[in-house]
C-alpha cells in the first residue's frame, strides 16, 4: 500500500509538472510581443473644370454666368447650371457704332480663354444668322432698309495668320461687299486646331465696315448676328 500511494504521488507530481509547462507555455505566447507595420493610403476621386471666357479688351464673361472688366479673369463664380450662358451685351464683337458709309474700319479682337483645369475639344465658332431693326436713338429717323441693311455690313474674321471669313489659308483679304454679314455660313469654324489647354488662349480679330454702297435706307439701323463659342471635353 506505500507503494501505491507512492506511485500516485509521483503521477500527480508530473501531471501538475506538464500542467505546470503547459501554463507556462500559453503565458509566454499571450505575453511576448512581435514587430508589425501598416500604412493607411486614402483613395480621392475629383472632377476637372471646363470653363470658358471671351474678352474683348474692354470687358469679359464666362461659360459659368460671371463677368468683369478686362483682363479677363481666372473664371467661374457664376450660377448656371448648365455651363451656358450669354455674354452681356457690351462684348460686342462689332463694336462699331455710328457706321458711315466707308468709313473706319473697327477691329475687335476676341480673346478665348480656357479657365478650367482639362483640355478643350472642339473648339468651334458658330454664327448665327444676322437680322437688321431700326435703332432707338435716331430722334425719330430711320431707312426703310432693314432687309438689306446686313448685305451693307462688309466683314473678315482672322485667327492668327489665316482667314476664317472668308476661309483662307492666308491672312483676311481688304474688307469689300463680297464679305458680309449676310453670307457668312451658319456652320461651326473649328477654332486653334480644335483644341485649347487649360489656361491657353485663342486670339480671334474681327474686322467691319459699312459698304460704300449703303444709302440713305440704311440710315439709323442696327445689324445684330449671334456668335456661339463652344467646346467639349
């Protein structure tokens, strides 16, 4: 029998021994750290801007609805949904007030800005159709010529060394009858091969003239011919 309470003795003894190691064993693993390393990388996704201005010398307005006094500037600012708007009525590309016949030739010169942050596509001027009504400041006095007024408005619009109106791979010919408000085609030009960086400009010098055949039906009217400048991304 002590032999038996022996032998119990020493298993016990070696159980609470491997128990012991086993312990000893799960404490090391939860109580001795190791190297680690992260890094957190934020991912932003953000949309560019496509806005254009026009600029005359005198005064500026953009896609976007803004304006201002030249230079132009650095664009945007205004409400319009859409990224479409009219320029206020004083960027005349005309500009020429109080015509005689072959009298001064005006010149303006329209500056297109890009003021977003993408490139410009197709970049083209559209005009539109020219119509002719009497003017409201002629103390009472106006020609019955309103349907051939815009046959008298003789007209050349350059960019750079070419000829846009009328086309020409050269600069714009002398201004004459054979170029007026009333024959310019209605389809878009491309404008500085079609394209316009971010903050790049295209210079566009519109040139007019009343005809030396305008009489005195043409007195006191007012030619009116819309241009539209657009571009796509």
């Amino acid at each position: 029998m002590t032999e038996n309470i022996v032998r119990r003795r020493r298993t016990g003894a070696l159980v609470a021994g491997v128990l012991g190691v086993v312990a000893l064993s799960f404490t090391a693993v939860s109580t001795l750290g190791g190297f680690s390393a992260a890094i957190t990388a934020t991912g932003n996704v953000s949309s560019g801007t496509l806005v254009i201005a026009l600029d005359n010398g005198s005064v500026w307005c953009d896609s976007t609805g803004a304006n201002g006094t030249s230079p132009v500037g650095v664009g945007g600012g205004g409400s319009t949904a859409t990224n479409s708007s009219t320029c206020v009525t004083t960027l005349d590309p005309f500009n020429n007030l109080n015509a005689v016949p072959a009298g001064t030739t005006t010149t303006t010169t329209i500056t297109v800005k890009n003021l977003g942050t993408v490139t410009a596509n197709a970049l083209t001027l559209t005009p539109g159709n020219c119509t002719a009504v009497a003017r409201s400041d002629t103390n009472g006095y106006t020609g019955g010529g309103t349907t051939t007024f815009c046959g008298k408005v003789d007209v050349t619009i350059g960019e750079g060394t070419k000829c846009l109106f009328p086309v020409s791979a050269t600069a714009c010919p002398a201004l004459s009858n054979a170029n007026n408000l009333s024959n310019i085609p209605t389809a878009g030009v491309t404008l500085n091969g079609g394209t316009l960086a971010a903050g790049g400009t295209d210079a566009i010098v519109i040139k007019t003239q009343l005809d030396t055949s305008a009489t005195n039906a043409h007195q006191g009217l007012k030619a009116s011919m819309p241009f539209q400048w657009s571009v796509t991304q």
